[in-house]
C-alpha cells in the first residue's frame, strides 16, 4: 500500500481504481489550493506521500526528481469521462512507481463523429 496524494486537478473519481493504496487531496491535506509546483512537491515528500498523481503534464519539465523520494503520476486528461476509460493503466502505473520515476499516460481523446 502506498500514499497517494492527488493534485487539485485530478478528478476524485480516480480514488475508486487505487483502493489498494491510501490516497489523500490536497483539499483534504487543508495545504493551500495555489501551492506552486515546488512547494507541492515538497511538501508531499514532506508528508510521506510516495506519488503524486495530477494532470499537470508540464511538471515533469518544471521540477527536478532526482533525489525525490516521490513518484509523479501525470494524467494526459482531467475529463472525467475520458479518465475514467484508463482506470487500468493508472492503477498499472501507480503499482510500478518507483522514487524519483515520471510516468505519463496518454489519454487521447476520441474524435467526433461527422456531420453532414
């Protein structure tokens, strides 16, 4: 089992595929909703949390994880209906994060049928 902490962006329903982990939001950490990237990180490590899931596909260029006991798990939507469709993959990755480890899962949307 391990923490999970869920950033502003990550829709709740996602909890409901990681069952076999402890996952906290930042709402429920009572930590600022517009802690910058940095001091999220920090204090996530801070906490003990081992992952951080978000949907903020820029952090991995943002910070540095060398050294970080915490896993970034980014998801390529906060939709929840497109989310909802990758429940395996996020638990997959949640599963095999490791220390330091950036993954991202792709969450293409799908496209729109054709009017005429």
């Amino acid at each position: 089992m391990s923490r999970i902490l869920f950033d502003n962006n990550v829709p709740v329903g996602v909890r409901g595929f990681l069952t076999n982990h402890e996952v906290r939001t930042v709402v429920e950490m009572n930590w600022p909703p517009q802690l910058e990237n940095g001091a999220l990180l920090k204090a996530a490590d801070a906490a003990g949390f081992e992952v951080l899931v978000t949907s903020d596909q820029n952090i991995r260029y943002q910070q540095n994880l060398v050294g970080r006991r915490l896993a970034l798990v980014a998801l390529g939507s906060n939709i929840w209906p497109v989310v909802r469709n990758h429940a395996a993959a996020i638990a997959v990755a949640v599963d095999k994060a490791a220390p330091g480890s950036y993954q991202f899962i792709k969450m293409p949307l799908r496209p729109r049928p054709r009017t005429k």
